[in-house]
C-alpha cells in the first residue's frame, strides 16, 4: 500500500485533466509557436489560450503573464530584475526572514553585489507587521518582497496592507505566491502587488514550469536574454507542453477553489481536533490560527524529534521542521524566526492536505500517529522510571 500523502506543499500530483490537455501537445502539435504557418500558430494559440486561463486565475490581463520554469525563476526575475532595472533609484530591498531560499537566496546574492537587504522579522504567528515595513523604507527602497503564504507553517501575510504602504512611497511590490495560488484566492488586485510569482507544481501542474505577474507597464530587466518571446520578458521558445499544463491546472483550480477550500479546511480542522483531543497540549500548532493556508496543519510533538517520528511513521508522507546535523538539531529558518523554543520546535512536522486527501486516510493517519508516538511516550516514561525519575 501506497504511504498517504500529506506533502500537498512540497508538491501535487498532476490532475488527470491537466494530464489529458498537455497529452496532443506530446503526441500531435509540435511546432515552434514563431513560425507563421500553420504548425505554428496551433502551439501560439495554445500557448495564449493558457496565458489567460493563469490570467483569469489571478485576476490580471493576459499580457501581465509571463511564462517561466518555475517559482524559483520567477522570484529570480523579480528580485535580480528590479535590482538591475531601478538602480539609479536606489539600491535597498525589504523582504522577510521566513521566505522560501528561492527568495532568501537571490536577495544574499545581491548582498554580494553590494545592495543592502532588510530581513523583516516576524511575531510568533510567523506574520510580518506592515508597520516594520513602513519603518524598514528608506528613500533609497525600490522593492518589497513578502511571501503571500509560508510553505512550511501556512501563515498568511498582511500583503494588501504591505502593497498600500509601499506604493505609497513609489516603492515597488513583489509576492511569491508559490503556496497560496490554487488554495486561498489570490488577485494581484486585491493585494496590490505589481510582481507575483507561481510554481506550477504546487496547483497540480508538473514540475519545471511557473509564472510572473508583471503589472503592465512595469519595467524589469529579464532575467534570460534572447528573442523577444514572452514580450521581451523571457527568452526561449516556449514550452507549449508545460504552459498548456499550467493554463489548464489554473482553470481547474479556479472553477474548483471554493469546494477545495471549504472540503480542505473541514479535513485539516478535523485533523487538528482528533490531535488534540488524543494528545491535549503535547501537540502544539505553529503558525497563525486563523490567517493559515486552509490545507496546512504545522505541528510540535513534545518530548519527541519530528524526524524521527516520521521515520518511524513509513506509511504517512509528511515533512519535518528540523534537521539533525552530527547529533545537533536545528529548527528550520522559519521557525527560528518565530522564536520557536528548540526543545519544542525540535518535535515539528508539517502535514499539508490537498485535493485528493479522504476524510478516511486523516482516520488512519491519526490512528498510526496514536500508535507510534504513544509508544515513543511509553518507552520514555519507563526508560525515566528505571532511572528512578
Ligand atoms: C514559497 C515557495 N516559493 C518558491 C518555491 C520554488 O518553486 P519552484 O520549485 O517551482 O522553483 C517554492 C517551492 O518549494 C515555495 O514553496
């Protein structure tokens, strides 16, 4: 028997419809979107026909997406892209200390590059406060970068109030909304951002393609020069399959956002109500209890490493929030920033519920989490007590 899978963050499968509308773009379909005869302009009209089902997705026009090979590169564009663009304006960008090393990463590279980088830190929700934004900006500020969602706890950031207090400084706004695209809705509108970054394979499209929202009208320098595809944002031919993929996956996601949302919540509460019902306060909640992503439940087993746990635990597929390193453990970056203690950041795992979890795979995960970490209590408590403790 297949482990359950409640690793919906690190990645989705692909829905089978998804599957069905790259498969004539494999098989039947294979010219180059440039070329002007007919080959070509079916692979251009479907690369546009997915361009606005993102668009459609994410409340923008068609030409605001741009096609890209994942979250990663997305944030790289952004982030490498306004540093080049607007450096006469300034040299200072302002993120957060939980961002995914997508984003951490890019803004420690340009570090080296001589821009100055403030970490925002955030409260013990895992939430920044819009406030230390309007602190953190100097007048030499040209872009704030703020995750939508944190992949690891599901804290939702304040984004829209974040948006107003920049742009009223004329500084620019960029979310990486790998984690919320698909689960919560997510309108560059209604934030107000003028960059936003998707990873294709967390809303059920394959690994290796993404996209960036880019306000019209904004310049940003691309990250690959080349010819002019994705309107001088992107060079390389396209890749037809993959965006046909990421088009169809947005559709889905959008006509499917409000029965996931609600189904998803239901099972992730459940989850949460059975785990605390068994266990009371040995297991504790990380993140924000209301402003979370509805399919994620962060959790610290007290008394035990999450690692270890999962390892005794093959039949469910979850992640941890911390690494052991030569008989040292260490709290993930994100729950370090939160101000975790170790000895109870130490027990976390995350499970992350998605469009395929059944109400009957929580009752079986909840019963092999009883029986393992029960047994881990009760080994201890008689391990303790033949130590006379
Ligand atoms: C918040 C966040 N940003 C960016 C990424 C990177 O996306 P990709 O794997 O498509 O490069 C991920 C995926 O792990 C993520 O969770």
């Amino acid at each position: 028997m297949q482990p359950i899978y409640l690793d919906y963050n690190a990645t989705t499968p692909v829905d089978p419809a998804v599957a069905e509308a790259m498969q004539p773009f494999i098989t039947s379909h294979h010219g180059n979107p440039s070329s002007a005869h007919a080959y070509g302009r079916a692979t251009k009209d479907a690369v546009e026909a997915a361009r606005r089902q993102v668009a459609d997705l994410l409340g923008c026009a068609a030409d605001e997406v741009v096609f890209t090979g994942g979250g990663s590169e997305s944030n790289n564009t952004v982030l490498k892209g306004v540093a080049h663009t607007y450096r006469q304006r300034g040299n200072h960008l302002i993120t957060s200390q939980v961002e995914h090393p997508a984003t951490i990463n890019p803004c420690r590279f340009l570090e080296q590059q001589g821009l100055q980088v403030t970490y925002l830190p955030v409260d013990r929700t895992g939430m920044v406060d819009p406030e230390d934004v309007r602190r953190a900006i100097t007048p030499r500020t040209i872009l704030v970068s703020v995750m939508h969602a944190n992949n690891e706890v599901g804290t939702l950031q304040p984004i829209a109030e974040i948006s107003r207090i920049a742009r009223a400084s004329g500084v620019l706004v960029h979310t990486d909304a790998a984690q919320s695209v698909g689960k919560i809705p997510t309108l560059v509108d209604e934030l107000g951002v003028d960059f936003l970054s998707v990873a294709g394979h967390k809303v059920y499209a394959p690994k290796g393609i993404g996209a960036l929202y880019v306000r019209s009208g904004t310049a940003l320098e691309p990250l690959i020069h080349g010819a002019g595809h994705e309107f001088g944002r992107r060079a390389g031919t396209e890749n037809v399959i993959f965006d046909v993929a990421l088009g169809k996956a947005c559709e889905v996601a959008k006509a499917d956002l409000p029965r996931y949302q609600r189904q998803v919540r239901q099972l992730r509460d459940h989850f949460q109500e059975e785990l605390a019902k068994r266990f009371g306060d040995r297991v504790v909640v990380n993140g924000h209890p209301e402003q979370r992503l509805p399919n994620t439940l962060h959790v610290n087993f007290r008394g035990v490493i999450g690692a270890e746990l999962l390892e005794k635990l093959p039949e469910i597929a979850a992640s941890t929030g911390s690494a052991c390193h030569e008989g040292e453990i260490a709290l993930s970056s994100v729950l370090t920033a939160m101000q975790v203690p170790p000895e109870l950041g130490m027990g976390a795992v995350r499970f992350s519920l998605g469009r395929y979890t059944t109400p009957e795979e929580i009752e079986r995960t909840v019963a092999w989490i009883e029986r393992v970490y029960e047994g881990d209590r009760e080994r201890a408590t008689g391990v303790a007590e033949q130590q006379g403790r």
